[in-house]
C-alpha cells in the first residue's frame, strides 16, 4: 500500500471521530485501526530513509 492511500486513511478516520456521532465503543475501534494505520505510515518512511544510505568509502552510512 503506498504512503499517499495510509494518510488518507489517517484522515478519513481522524474526520470521522470528529463527527461527534461515534458511539465510544466504536471510537476505541477507530482509534486503533488509526494507530495501525499510523505505524504502517512509520515503517514505510523508515524503509525509505533506510535505502537512503550509502556507505562512504570509510564503510560508514551516510545520508545519499
């Protein structure tokens, strides 16, 4: 799943809490399902960070 499609979910999850028609039950259900999303985001921008690195002609990672 890309980045962009996981932050609208963030976001569409985010509005409808703030609808204030959530029953609390199904607020701590959305809550979850939106820190799942959350870190799925995380770990997808660590991926990337992580191809970002080069190793310098010393064999330390540095930034590409």
């Amino acid at each position: 799943m890309e980045l962009e499609t996981l932050f609208q979910q963030v976001e569409e999850i985010i509005e409808k809490m703030q609808e204030g028609e959530v029953s609390l039950e199904e607020s701590f259900s959305l809550y979850e399902n939106g820190m799942k999303t959350l870190k799925k985001c995380n770990d997808k921008i660590e991926s990337v960070e992580k191809k970002l690195l080069k190793m310098n002609e010393k064999g330390e990672l540095e930034t590409f």
